[in-house]
C-alpha cells in the first residue's frame, strides 16, 4: 500500500460504517473495514461528488453506488452474503461454458458446474475469491487476485482491478496477466444490476445501439447463433423503448461504438470507440453505462426471479470481451500468451 489506510469497526448488518478522517495533512484516504471482516470481504467507500461507491472485497464486488442518494445499481449489505453475481467481477471467462467442457491444444478441460439446474459453469471462477485490496484513496481503489491453476483452468492469472470515481461516474478497470506457462483462453465482464430510479424493469426504458442479438434454446440457454434484433419482439433497443413485461437474458452485439474524446496512454488526448446503455425511470430520471470496443458483447437481463423481494429489481447489463461459451466457439476468445496482459474498462454515471 502506498498509504496507511485508516480502519473502522464493522457496524450491525445493513447500516454505514462510520467515517474515519485521516490525520492533519495526510493525503485523502477511503474508509475501509478489515477488521473483523464483514461476510462480504474488506469494504472500501469511495466518494468524489454526488456520487459513492462500496466496494466488497469478495468478488471485487461493486455492492453499491448511489448518486446524491439515489441508487444506480441494486445494493446488498455488508455483511450479507452476496445474492447471486450481483456487481461482481466476472473472469477467466463470462457467462456459460456449455456443459463446463471444452478443448484446448487437444485437451479436454472439465469445469465445475456452479449452474446445477442447467449443467453449465457460470462466471468464472473470481467471483467468490477474496481479492486483496492493495490501495485505497478517496476516489480510488485497487484490488487484485491471482488464479492458481486447476484441473478445468490449468492457467495462472494476475488478475487486477482499479475503481475510481469522477464528476463523470464510477470508471472500472479489470487488467488480467497471464503469469505462467501456455496460452491462456480469457474473458471478462461486470454484473451490475442496474437501477435508474424508482419503480422496478417494466417500468423503465431501455436504449441499446445493438443490431444483433444471441439466439439461445429455451430450456438450457445454449447459443444458437445471431439474428438480427428485428427478428424477435422487443429486441431492438436502438431507438429505445420500454421494457414493459419483455423478458430478456440474451447477449447483444454489432454495438455501434462512435468516437469520443478519451486520453492515450501517457494521458494525451486521443479518440475512443466508446458505445452506451442507457436506462431511464419515468420521472426522467436515468444510469447510463458505456464501455469500449474491447468489449464488443454485451449480456441483457431483466432479472426475474421467484421471489417478490428480488424479481425484476434491477437491469443486468453486463459488456462481455466475448459472447456465451466462446471457449467453444472461439469467437472473440482472448488468448493470453506469457506475460501478456489485456485490459478493459467500462463507466457507470447518473443523469
């Protein structure tokens, strides 16, 4: 750590740990809990703004972020186990390997099967790690995590994470490394539910410049292959629309990214391809989340469950580097060779 981070005693379940101000002249510091740990992991609470962020260590997991107040994204509590992938990270690979097999190199790799009722390995295997969070300021943290190899992912990842927060919304950054032996197959996404304001998904909007959508069958959500949206009701989203009662848990793509003012590596100014998701309330008020063109999927939930308290609370979208089962396929499969590393980076903002 580049700074001492001050500690804070966890609080009852569901309610705010209290702030602690760094020393007179020290630089700005995050709040952070690690002692004793909350159920979620070591807790992080960043702020820039209207707006703040709690990060869980478990899963690396954005657990909130609201702006002057306003939830952006579903919460849960500190010390509550996290419900599902609700804002976690997702790596080596997002969504569903078909059955938890695939070959590489002339062998079969068998994943575990997280997703029982449909026979799939779901999310990859970062999810319910305990990342370590190496760095936290007011506006920023990081976090990482090294996945060891195993039977069904013989690889070893550096897998690392900045999240900051700006006057424009929450950045995240997810950097993997691949740091060992043997070409690594990867992927990543987010899984933030997103909130834009009061009501549930049928009463929202939703904006999406995507002209193809993943054909999945009904029963296990085995990919198909892409349609154009226009081919199935309610999918095309480049116009906007409301969701209503549409149920969708489909992978996007052939995203219209447009060019926008961005910086380059040494922090100049540069051009971008950027593309945006944008979820409106009725009262006009909305999130939108944009990503760049290292992440040319992205997966759409509407989030139903069978429980009251959980059905359609929240909009899952998730921009993927590759589509369902690309350990399979191949498509878009990032293939990390020794030492190489890939990086992606996606922002949330209110409006």
């Amino acid at each position: 750590m580049s700074e001492p981070i001050p500690a804070a005693s966890v609080p009852p379940p569901g309610t705010t740990p209290p702030v602690v101000e760094p020393a007179p002249g020290a630089p700005p510091t995050a709040r952070l809990v690690t002692s004793p740990v909350p159920v979620s992991g070591a807790q992080v609470v960043l702020e820039r703004g209207g707006y703040r962020a709690e990060i869980a260590g478990v899963g690396a997991t954005l657990r909130t972020l609201t702006f002057e107040g306003r939830d952006l994204v579903v919460p849960f509590a500190a010390d509550e186990v996290r419900p599902g992938f609700r804002g976690a990270l997702l790596a080596p690979w997002p969504n569903r390997v078909t059955d938890g097999r695939y070959e590489r190199d002339g062998v079969e790799h068998q994943l575990p099967l997280n997703e029982v009722k449909r026979g799939h390995a779901l999310h990859g295997l970062a999810h319910w790690a305990d990342w370590t969070i190496d760095q936290a300021q007011a506006a920023r943290a990081s976090a990482s995590f090294v996945l060891v190899p195993s039977d069904g992912y013989p690889w070893r990842l550096a897998l690392s994470v900045v999240y900051e927060l700006t006057d424009d919304g929450l950045t995240t950054t997810v950097t993997a490394r691949n740091a060992g032996t043997g070409v690594a197959p990867y992927g990543t996404a987010p899984h933030p539910y997103l909130v834009p304001g009061e009501g549930r998904v049928d009463d929202w909007s939703f904006t999406l410049p995507a002209a193809s959508y993943l054909e999945v069958t009904d029963d296990r959500l085995v990919p198909v292959g892409t349609r154009p949206v226009g081919d199935r009701d309610g999918f095309d989203f480049r116009d906007g629309h409301a969701i209503g009662d549409l149920f969708v848990d489909h992978a996007f793509t052939d995203l219209a990214f447009t060019a926008v003012d961005g910086v380059d590596g040494a922090g100049g100014p540069a051009q971008e391809a950027r593309v945006t998701a944008t979820v409106t309330a009725r009262d006009g008020h909305g999130v939108t989340m944009s990503w760049g063109a290292e992440l040319p999927w992205v997966q759409v939930h509407t989030a139903d469950r069978p429980e009251p308290e959980n059905d359609r609370v929240g909009l899952a979208v998730e921009p993927m580097t590759c589509p369902p089962d690309a350990f399979n396929s191949g498509d878009d499969l990032v293939l990390l060779a020794p030492g190489e590393a890939h990086s992606a980076s996606w922002t949330i903002a209110a409006f």
